[in-house]
C-alpha cells in the first residue's frame, strides 16, 4: 500500500509513519515544514493552498490516505477565532479535493475528534457515535465542519472517506501543551530538581478517557483495511480517568512526592467527564488496546527525561 499521512511530522503523525512502515506500507508524507521522518518521502506543502495541496497528492500517487494535519488547542493555544473555522475546514476540503481528481479510489481516514461531542449527560456515557454532535468548544466546531465535509464527498462523489473520533492521546514523544505532557514535563522538573516541588493543574476532578498514541494509529490502520466508508468510529479506551489520578500515577512512576495545586475555575467550555465506547471499531476491525495506562504515562515521563 502507498499510504499518504498529512501532518506527517506531528506526534501522532510520526507514530503513523513507523506503524505503517512495519506493516509494509510505503509511506509519503505532507507537513508544513521541513520534518524529515524516518522511513518516509516528504512532500512540504500548506494545506491551506489548494494548488499546494493538489500538487502534493498528485506526486503522491496514493491508494490510502490518513488526515491528520489540524489546528489543535496544543498547537495552536492563542488561535484567532476566525481561523477555527477556516484552517482545519479549508485544509480539509482542499485535501479531498484534490484526492477526488488525482486518486479517487483511494480509501481516505478523517482524522476528527472526541470533541465534537462537547459535554456529554452521564447517563449516555460511555458515549457511542451515534451521539449528537454539539461541541462546545471552536476546536470541536472545527472538527465537526471536517466531518461534514467529508460525510459531502461520501454522499456526492462516492469518496471512500471514514472518520475516526479519537479521545485523548498520550504516550512517548507527546509535546508539551497537551494535559498529560503539561503534567509530565512538570513532574520530570521536580525530579530533576529544577522546580519546587509543586505541580500546577487547571482541575483534579475532570475525567478523560485515555487511549495510548500507539494504539490510536493501529486502529487507524485497522480502518483504513476493515472500516465501512461513510462510517464513524471512536478510538477510545472506554474507561474515564480522573485527571487527578493521572498525577498520581505520573508522581509513583517518578519515584517522587509533590503537592499538586488547582489554578483554575470551571468555565462554560470545560468537559467534566468524558468516556467513549468502541465497540463498532472492535467489531469491525478486531481492534483493542495493547497499551495500559502506566505503560503509556512510563514512556511519557520518559520523553521528557530525554
């Protein structure tokens, strides 16, 4: 298989990368910058120029093709309000695009988001797909406009596009900016000695549903072989762990003791609790996690004592 992995360079792109190669795939990548990946050709394009885009899948020649490029919270903290809405969506649609007029045979994984849900009443939990969609936040708006797009180009052109929902990623290589890295890098820190022994989170009490990054990419593939297109399916652990029992299990893994404090209040946007289901990925695919989440937290806190 001659698999295209936009956002190629990322953290969950590199992962991609490696899976994809140990399964026989020959794999080119899209990013924005010069990030070589080991095992794969690049092609440096914007995604938010259609030439750009078209040119890149052109040369790519691709049978299967893994979105993965986006704006996130992570990525892109202080994005202005008006890019929510144009850069994921512009980049998305200018991708399937160009994947309808150079490849369109080629079987296509939108990468979107848990977010897309927003908060869900605990009585549906673990949240299945066939859950509203209602965001309440402008990265979920923006992976739900992804969504809708692609659901388009099913319906009016016949593309072989499937979504997946993932929830929250964690493992080696994770930057910093996300929940688990934030809590990460201040732990390896204190470790280190090179910060009091104090470590600083918005919220103890909020819960996610972790699943580990090398996980995530084999139920990505998994898709893109057994997934139905035009069909959704959540990547996710099905369990919701409190945020606060991460830091615990981030201090035991490190050997060490610290106060934690809250720095924040709930506002209207925060996700209290957050669980989803997998069972039509593990029915269609076989897919179930290999990862527990003290091997993941291991590897992370690893990452950054590197």
């Amino acid at each position: 298989m001659r698999l295209l992995i936009t956002g190629i360079g990322g953290f969950v792109g590199r992962h991609m990368a490696v899976y994809a190669v140990t399964r026989g795939a020959t794999v080119v990548g899209i990013n924005r910058t010069m990030r070589p990946v080991p095992g794969a050709e690049l092609f440096v394009a914007d995604l938010d120029s259609a030439s750009a885009t078209a040119d890149a899948v052109k040369a790519a020649a691709a049978e299967a093709v893994i979105h993965l490029a986006a704006h996130t919270p992570a990525n892109c903290p202080q994005l202005p309000l008006q890019e929510w809405l144009t850069g994921t969506p512009v980049a998305t649609l200018n991708l399937l695009e160009a994947v309808r007029i150079h490849c369109p045979r080629a079987k296509v994984l939108i990468v979107s988001s848990s977010a897309v849900y927003g908060q869900v009443p605990l009585d549906r939990l673990p949240v299945t797909e066939d859950h509203p969609v209602q965001p309440a936040t402008m990265y979920g708006v923006s992976k739900a406009i992804q969504e809708l797009l692609a659901i388009r180009y099913v319906s009016e052109y016949g593309l072989q596009v499937i979504r997946a929902r993932p929830f929250n990623l964690v493992g080696p290589g994770e930057p910093r900016g996300m929940l688990t890295s934030t809590l990460a890098a201040q732990i390896t820190a204190i470790a280190a000695g090179k910060q009091p022994p104090v470590v600083r989170m918005r919220h103890r009490a909020t819960s996610r549903d972790f699943t580990d990054v090398r996980d995530a990419v084999a139920a990505y593939w998994a898709l893109l072989e057994r997934g139905e297109p035009g069909g959704v399916y959540n990547v996710c652990s099905g369990t919701a762990t409190p945020v606060g029992d991460i830091v615990e299990r981030l201090l035991r893994l490190a050997g060490i003791d610290a106060a934690v404090e809250e720095t924040g209040a709930h506002t209207s946007g925060d996700i209290l609790i957050q669980a989803g289901s997998a069972a039509r990925l593990t029915a269609a695919t076989g897919w179930r996690p290999r990862f527990d989440l003290d091997a993941s937290l291991r590897d992370l806190l690893a990452t950054f004592a590197s």
